[in-house]
C-alpha cells in the first residue's frame, strides 16, 4: 500500500480532494439547476440559432429529464467526497467507501466510453484517477486496520479486567 501521494501525506491529500471534489461539485450543481430552470428556452435559442430538432418539445424534455439526472448523481458525488474528508478527519474508514465505489464506477465509465468512442484525450485522466483511486484506498486500508487494532485493543482490556 502507498504511504505518500506525491509529497502529501494520504489524510491531506483526502481532505484536499474531498473540499475540492465538493467545491466543484456544487459549482456544477448551481449550472445545472440554472440549465434546468431555462431548459425549454435553451433548445429555442439552439433552434434559432441553426440547431435542427425534429421535435423540440421532445427535446426540451429530454434535456430537463438528463439535467434532473445528472443534479442527483452530482448531489452523490457531493456527499461521497464529503464522506471522504469527515471519513478521514474522524477516522472512520466506512465513511471513505461510498467516494472509492463511486470513483470506481466513473473511471469503468470512462474506459468504456474510451474504448467506444475513442476518447483517447481522457486516457490521462483515467490514468490519474486510477492513481488516485489506490491512494485514498491505502488510506481506508491504513484507517480500517487503525481502528480494528484499537477495538482489538479495547477488548483485551475488558477481559483483563474482567479476569482481575
């Protein structure tokens, strides 16, 4: 398991992730209730400015439905990457799993999309979260065997007191 990322240690480097993860998240989160509050004028605007629809009513619902799906995904990943800091402050290792699922699945998402489409620009990307994705879980390794070796702990001196 990796002790460092870079220079930092594995708890700064899931705080720094974590509160930018959330940052952006919510940034993103504020432009897409914006797109969905104006999504039906957006596809006029699109029409008026040369974009064909064969039905645009049907796509100013398809553009609310995709919008109104990608808030709830990104309301997810704000609550992942804030499990991931509060996991990591408060040392709970179960709290640092929902943003190590939830990255798994988006990086198989992009080497699916990479190998579909060829995105090949994304390879990058897939590369340094995979990176990522095995430090924060040597710091849940490194936490989980923390807190097990502290119940160990606790439990051999109940019994000790229970023998005395």
């Amino acid at each position: 398991m990796l002790t460092q990322f870079c220079c930092l240690r594995l708890e700064t480097t899931a705080k720094i992730i974590g509160w930018l993860g959330s940052f952006v998240t919510i940034v993103v989160i504020i432009i897409c209730a914006e797109l969905l509050r104006n999504a039906r004028a957006l596809v006029g605007t699109l029409t008026r400015r040369g974009y064909h629809f064969d039905d645009p009513e049907g796509a100013g619902t398809v553009l609310i439905i995709i919008l109104a799906v990608g808030i709830v995904v990104l309301f997810i990943n704000a609550f992942a990457n804030a499990g991931l800091v509060f996991g990591t402050i408060k040392k709970h290792h179960k709290l640092i799993l929902p943003w190590l699922i939830i990255t798994a699945i988006g990086t198989v998402l992009s080497l699916v999309a990479l190998i579909i489409y060829g995105f090949y620009s994304t390879i990058f990307g897939v590369v340094f979260i995979t990176y990522l994705w095995i430090v924060m879980y040597s710091l849940y390794s490194k936490i989980k065997t923390e807190n097990e070796q502290r119940s160990f702990k606790r439990g051999a001196r109940s019994i000790a007191r229970q023998i005395a």
